[in-house]
C-alpha cells in the first residue's frame, strides 16, 4: 500500500508538471526572441540569409514544437533569390527521449516549399558553400565526449511543392510542380512506408508527365544504402499511361544499383506488358545488365536475352538477343490499325525472328538473323553506320519467295497496260539515288510477276 501511495504521487506529481509546463512555458518563452541567434547561426555556418518573415509558435505537450511562416534561405550570392522557401514549416519534440539526448521528431510539415536548384556555366551551383570547410570545434568536441544524439525523424509531409533544377551549363531545366510527399521515418531501422505525386515537365515534351509513387523506403544514415520494396507507380501523359511495380531497389554506399522483379504495362492505343525480373547498375552509370526482357502486345511475345549495356556515359555499346515467337503479323497491323492488306489472306499470318544485335550511338548491326515469314526463310546479318549518312552493309540468303502474295491486294479495278516480263522485274534506281549500300543477296526461288 505505502508502494502504491508513492507511485500514486508520483504520477499525480507528474502531471500537474507536464500541466504547470504546458500553460506556463508558451507564456514566459517567447522564440521569436531567438529569431535574430537563429538567423545568425545559420550565416555563420552555411553564409547564406536564413529569413524568418512570420511569428514562430511554440507548443510543449505532447510535443516540444515550433512553427513558422514565411520562411526562405537565400542561393550563393553569384545566383541571387532564394534557393529554398517554404509558406509554412512545423517540427515537433519528444520531451522525454531528451533526457536520454535523443532526438524524435515527430512529422516535419512543409506547406508549399519552393526549391531552386541551379548550376551557372562555370560550375557554380546551389550547394557551393553550403557546407562550410572548417570543422565546428564544439562539435567535435562533443562526439569525442561520448555523448552522441540519436535523431530519429518519425516522417515528412510535404504538400503543393515545387522543384526546379535549371542546369545552364547542360542547357537544361527541370521542373517536378503539385508535389506532395508523405513518409514515415526512412532513417529507421525497418522500412517505412512513402508516398509521392506531382507533375514532371523537362520542356522538351509535348504535355507534363503525371506521376504517382509509392512503397517502402529505408536509408542507412552509417553506410548511406538505400533500400526500397514494393515499389508501385502510375504515369500519365498526353493520353497514354502506364503502372509498374518494383520488388526491391538497392543503392549501395559503392553507389552500385541492383533491382528486383520489374513489371510494367502500357495503356495506350495498343498494350504493352514488359517484365524484367533483374537489372544491375554498376557505379556511375558506366555499365547495365540486364536480366531475360519479355515484352507482350497482343499475340506478340519477344523476348531480349543477356542485354548488357557498356560506357554508358561514354562510347554506349548495347549488346543482346533478340527472339520473337511465331505471331500473326496481320492480325498485329489491324491491330495497330495499319490499313494493309495483302494479295494472299494467308499471308503474314506466321512470322517469328532470333538473332543478336549490338548497336552504339551511330551503328547497329544485326548477325546471326533467322527471319521466318510463312514458308519463306532469311538468313545472315546487316549492319548500319552513320546514321546521318547511312552506310549499309548486309549479307543474306532467302530459300523462296513469292512476292506477289505480300503486294497489296487487287483494288477491283483492271488495267489496261500491258506489262513485260522485264519491265515487272525493273529496278527503279531513282529510289537507290542517295543509299550508299555494299552488299550481297541470294535467293534460291523468287517469285514476282509472274516471273519466276
């Protein structure tokens, strides 16, 4: 009984503290009072304008809070403006993990931020200076101590934001607009679920790319990986959408990229469903493998075998194999309404193609080509370089065919010109004025005309 009365006023105690802490502390302490050392502190450890245009707020329980309008922090001076403003920022405190020096807060609220991200021609850019060179000494003086803060950020709600990257030395400029950003703590130690959409404009497209973005999410703060799952997203542009999911995304601190278990599909005047269950980056983006491509539009499956992609920012060189299975190709044309109808109604009702590939930023080359097109095969390869001025290369043989079936179907209407043998076998070269080609072609039976 004496153990109960003890913790009966204790806890009684307690609360009339937390009570005394929540009425009083708004009263006698005034942050705005601290508005002119904030400011301060900001310049002398990043030299730029913190601006605080709106009265800060206090709150103590359950949190230890504050909250501010008008808020900006200016661009280094060789840009101007402002690199960050927000109409509204909240953070709010756990009391009692301070007693332990442990930071929790709970969701930072930002209303409306605006950040500008801009990289002048000489390499100037938003982050100069930003971090200062010097090691605070305090600082340092504290972590030898032992007496390390944990921070922990329970989230981030962020809503009708705006970010614009204009990289002048690129000639390029960026802009994601209506964004809004929900997260739960994503320095934890388990995932944590994120939400985002907004509007991606790169001024090149014709219309603003819709996006919609979620999943889990975790970042280690000690190694800097980043682990995502369950990754699900809609876009939508000028019409056409597509939905995708992800099962894992791994950043690595190497800065290397694996990911997991990619599906997607395109809703526009024709489906297209595409599944790659594996793709590793290697750091800075300098070579991508791929694993087994499926890609699926309507009765079409093709399929790209050992895609590897090398000096991606450099000399790109892609290399794979491609094999599309046997499919009606008319049915496809229809499909795609390509008004084309042949003289044979059976044919292009079988073809199916296997052959390997590699093409870089001005060649591409196909070899080892086996192209079926109903009973007729063709065989070799062909290569392309300068596609500016197109150079052509090729060598192939054809078992038969009859091209009269592939010509378009009679009109109805006959004709009163007579036709030689000669003239319907005629090249005409005019067409051929400007291909520079060097090649060799063979047919064991071919068919045109009449002409055999």
């Amino acid at each position: 009984m004496t153990f109960l009365k003890w913790l009966a006023g204790f806890l009684l105690t307690l609360v009339l503290l937390i009570l005394v802490a929540v009425i009083v502390i708004p009263m006698v302490v005034d942050p705005n009072d601290y508005r002119e050392e904030i400011t301060n502190l900001v310049k002398q450890k990043t030299g730029r304008d913190l601006a605080l245009n709106g009265d800060l707020e206090v709150s103590v329980f359950p949190w230890l809070g504050i909250r501010t309008q008008g808020l900006t922090l200016s661009q280094p001076d060789a840009i101007g403006g402002d690199m960050v403003s927000v109409s509204t920022a909240q953070l709010r405190v756990k009391l009692v993990p301070l007693l332990s020096k442990r930071v929790e807060v709970d969701t930072v609220v930002l209303e409306q931020p605006q950040i500008r991200l801009v990289t002048l021609k000489n390499g100037t850019d938003s982050f100069s200076g930003l971090a200062g060179d010097q090691a605070d000494d305090d600082a340092v003086a504290d972590a030898g101590s032992g007496a390390a803060v944990a921070l922990v950020v329970q989230g981030l709600e962020l809503t009708d934001g705006t970010i614009l990257i204009d990289d002048r030395q690129a000639g390029s400029r960026t802009e994601i607009s209506n964004m809004n950003l929900v997260t739960g703590n994503l320095i934890g130690d388990i995932l944590a679920p994120f939400d985002a959409s907004g509007q991606y404009n790169d001024g090149e497209s014709p219309a603003p790319l819709v996006f919609e973005l979620e999943g889990l999410a975790k970042i280690d703060t000690e190694t800097l990986e980043v682990s995502l799952a369950d990754i699900r997203s809609n876009l939508e542009q000028n019409g056409n959408a597509m939905s995708a999911t992800i099962d894992a995304i791994t950043m690595m601190s190497n800065q290397d990229i694996e990911l997991a278990g990619l599906s997607a599909k395109v809703q526009s005047p024709q489906s297209l469903e595409l599944a790659v269950p594996s793709i590793s980056v290697s750091s800075e983006f300098q070579n991508i493998v791929f694993g087994d491509i499926t890609a699926k539009s309507g009765d079409l499956t093709a399929i790209v075998k050992n895609l590897v992609a090398k000096n991606v920012s450099e000399v790109l060189n892609v290399t794979g194999q491609l094999s599309i299975a046997e499919f009606d190709a008319a049915k496809l044309l229809k499909s795609y309404e390509i008004d084309f109808e042949p003289a044979d109604k059976n044919a292009l009702r079988s073809v199916s193609v296997e052959s390997a590939f590699s093409a870089g930023l001005d060649e591409a080359k196909v070899t080892d080509l086996t192209l079926i097109l109903d009973q007729s095969t063709v065989t070799g390869s062909a290569s392309i370089r300068n596609f500016e001025q197109p150079a052509v290369q090729f060598n192939l043989d054809l078992d038969t065919l009859n091209l009269d079936h592939y010509l378009p179907a009679d009109d109805g209407v006959e004709s009163t010109e007579e036709v030689s043998g000669g003239e319907a076998l005629a090249v005409p070269m005019a067409v051929f004025k400007m291909v520079n080609a060097n090649g060799q072609f063979k047919a064991g039976q071919f068919i045109s005309g009449g002409i055999e």
